[in-house]
C-alpha cells in the first residue's frame, strides 16, 4: 500500500467536509493502519540515516562537519518525509475525532428537538 497515495485520498475526502459519520469512522480505520505503516517505515528511514551519519562521523574530523554532509543526503530526506507523513496522520486523526464528536453531538441534540 502506498501510505502517500492513501494519506492523499483521505485528506482530499476530508477538505470536501461533507463526509458523514459513517464514512469519517471508516477512514479514522484506515488512518489508524497508516499510522502503523507509516511508523515501521519511519524506523527504517530513521536507521538508514543513523547508519550514514556513523559512517560519516568516520570519514570527518568534526562531528558538525559530519552532520552538516549527512543532512544534505537522500536518507536524511526520506527520514523527514516520513516525519511529515506520520505528522500529517496524527493531524488527520484529530480532525476526524472532532468530526465524529460534532456529528455524534448533532444527532443528539435533534433527538431531543421537537
């Protein structure tokens, strides 16, 4: 599964702001199996940088020279991309915590209208 593509799709359904209690408690699933995905994936980008900058602490004298060169690779840009992913996720999440409890405080209160 391509979290990106997935994360997309959810985020588009949910900017239209027209999705029904029903549906928002579907995708908060699916968000709660992308968070998942998205952390294994993190660890992964997290060791391969981790792995580059020992490498890099090697090859320089300084370490804030070793720093500098490993911030500037592909490994260190994934590691941000999948930051950004899980951060966007967890955003996703509330919003559709707070959707669910507008909706679910809605149809309480024209239950009660007469």
């Amino acid at each position: 599964m391509n979290i990106a593509k997935e994360l997309f799709s959810i985020s588009t359904e949910a900017v239209k702001g027209n999705t029904d209690p029903h549906r928002a408690v579907e995708l908060l699933q699916k968000l709660s199996a992308l968070i998942g995905m998205a952390t294994d994936e993190w660890i992964e980008a997290e060791m391969g940088y981790n792995r580059l900058y020992k490498g890099l602490t090697n090859d320089y004298e300084k370490i804030s020279e070793a720093r500098a060169n490993a911030k500037a690779t592909e490994e260190y840009k994934q590691k941000l991309l999948k930051e950004s992913q899980i951060d966007s996720i967890n955003r996703l999440i509330d919003s559709m915590k707070y959707l669910i409890k507008l909706k679910m405080n809605e149809y309480q209160g024209s239950r009660y209208q007469t």
